[in-house]
C-alpha cells in the first residue's frame, strides 16, 4: 500500500508541528543577532511605531477626517442595500474607517522608515554568511522592489475589501428580493458575511506579506512576487494564520497598553509629564521590537516554503512508503519510487 511522501506535508499534525519549529527557530535567529535586530533595525522601525500608537490616539479625536471617511463608506453600505440596524456593519464601518484613517496619516512613514526596516532585516537573512549590519547600499537595493510589492498590495487589500462587498451587496439584495428580511434572518447572514470577510481579508493578508518578503529574498517586486506568493502559500495558510496569529495579538496588546498608560494619562493630567513621555517612548520600543520579530519570523516562514516548494518538484514521485502487509510484523521500508512496479 503505497503512500506518497509529498502528501504527508499537508497532515494537520506535521503542519503543527513545522509551526512550533519555525517559532522556534524564529527566537532562536532573533536572539542569535539579539544586538542588530534590538538596536539598528528596531530603531529604524521605532519611527512607524510611533506614528502607528500616535495615530491610534489622534484619529478618534480627529475633526474631520474619521466623520468624512466614516459617512462615506456609511452611504455605500446604505446604497448597496445593507440595513442601517445591522450591528455588525456599523462596528465594520467603523472599524475600517479607523483604519483608513491610520493608513493615511502613517502613509510617510510605511513608506520610508518601515520598508528599509523591512530589507535590513530580510537582507540580513537573505545573506547569512555575511558580517551584520548589512551596507546601506545591499539595504536600499531591495527597498525599490519592496516599494513596488507594496504599493501592489494595498491595490490587492482594496480589491479584496471592494470584491467582499460586493459579494455581500448581491446576497443582501438578493434574499430581500425573495422576503428574507426578518430581523433573525439579517443576524443571521451579518455573522456569515463577518465570518467571509475575516477570512478573505485574513488570507489577503497573508499573501501580501509573503509577497513583501519574497520580493527582498529574490529582489524582483511587483505583481509577480504576488503571483509566487499565492503558490507558495498553497496548502499553508492555516500554518500561515497560526504564525501571524500571536505576533499581531501582541501588537494589538501593546496598542491597547498605549491607550490606556499613555493616551488615557495624558487626558486625565491634561498635560505630558517626563515620566509619561519616557514611558510612551519604550511602548514604542516595544512595538517596534515585535515588529522587527514578525518580519524575522515572515522571512523563516518564506524559507520554509520555498524549501517545500522545491521538495514537491523534485521529489514528489522519488520516494514513497510501502508497508508490507504480507510480513507478520507489518514492517515499513522507505524506497525509490522509480524502482516499485
């Protein structure tokens, strides 16, 4: 009873089992260049941090921009047929009104200070062999391609959020044509809508950040570094969200401790006090540091793939497992594939 090997990799248990290892593998890389990754390329990203926890902070606030962004996408929902009582679109207007906001005001520094934070850390592993810190000049050789991926990938994250709605605009109207429209009947199709966004979003995510990656380790950006990613990511995305699960709790941790031990401060004193100050700046550190940790751990699980991916092509039809069933002890041998009948 043959048994291809290549079809092993997809067992929920070995693909467990490869995630814990490329954590592993991650703290270990991470801490084996403790000085470079904690001092030049957290401090390279310490700008994007604080733009990120400082536009967190300013876009509630903000007088016009939120409202505008958030009415806007509020007449598109109304327009595209979606009930204005739907608790899950008004939470979903809002949410990515922030974000849109954030995205805007933080756009200077994703595209400067976050990109080159991103290469010196890929090209730090793109060539192990060499001395740490990279030079200046390897880093900006792949800033342009990174550049390029990802202007590419915010096109691709507003196709994806554009595409999820208007799937959801033809499902609305269409059950409102045939007379679901039952309160029990809308909740209902809101948590299955939420649940086919999350996920079309999550992988969209996934795949951008490969794409970002890839584009660094092979230098060539674009839309074909996207088109890789999406192979290689094949029969990997639950080890993909499980890797990019804990990193972005943690960023998401560290913003909420920003609110409430800096921002939440700064309005009950009404004013910056020194303490307050040196305590938002090591947050930001903080931030950072997880930030350089997710790229660290992004560029383990792009060599991961790429290790797979070649596997699958030369080795699909090499080897296979056959378990003699005519022997009493049922033993297993491991032989050349070329050679069974």
């Amino acid at each position: 009873m043959p048994i291809s090997l290549s079809r092993m990799q997809y067992n929920p248990i070995i693909q467990m089992a490869k995630t814990t290892s490329i954590i592993r593998r991650s703290i270990y890389a991470f801490l084996q260049n403790y000085q470079y990754f904690t001092t030049t390329a957290a401090f390279l990203a310490f700008p994007y941090a604080a733009s990120i926890l400082l536009s967190q902070a300013v876009v509630p606030s903000s007088s016009s921009l939120l409202p505008a962004i958030y009415h806007r996408i509020e007449t598109l929902f109304h327009a595209a047929g979606i009930p204005p009582s739907s608790l899950f679109f008004n939470i979903l207007n809002l949410k990515i009104s922030q974000t849109i906001s954030s995205s805007i005001l933080t756009l200077p520094f994703t595209l400067t200070f976050f990109l080159i934070a991103k290469a010196s850390i890929i090209q730090a592993f793109n060539n192990p062999k060499s001395t740490l810190p990279p030079s200046s000049f390897s880093i900006f050789s792949i800033f342009n391609p990174l550049f390029v991926t990802h202007m590419l990938n915010s096109f691709l994250i507003l196709s994806t959020n554009a595409t999820a709605f208007s799937i959801l605009f033809f499902a609305f109207n269409f059950l409102e044509g045939f007379g679901f429209s039952s309160p029990n009947f809308l909740l209902i199709i809101s948590a299955a809508g939420a649940v086919f966004y999350s996920v079309a979003l999550a992988n969209t995510l996934i795949i951008c950040n490969l794409a970002l990656v890839l584009s660094g380790m092979e230098k060539s950006g674009g839309y074909l570094a996207i088109l890789k990613s999406c192979v290689l990511i094949r029969g990997r995305t639950s080890q993909a969200l499980s890797l990019a699960v804990p990193v972005n709790l943690a960023l998401a941790a560290i913003e909420a401790l920003f609110q409430y031990r800096v921002v939440t401060a700064y309005h009950v004193a009404g004013s910056t006090s020194y303490s307050m100050a040196l305590e938002g700046m090591l947050i930001t550190y903080l931030y950072s540091i997880f930030v350089v940790l997710d790229t660290v751990v992004s560029c383990l699980f792009f060599k991961s793939c790429k290790s797979g991916s070649c596997i699958d092509q030369e080795d699909e039809n090499s080897y296979s497992i056959e378990i003699e069933d005519e022997d009493p002890g049922n033993y297993a041998s491991l032989k050349n594939s070329e050679q069974l009948p």
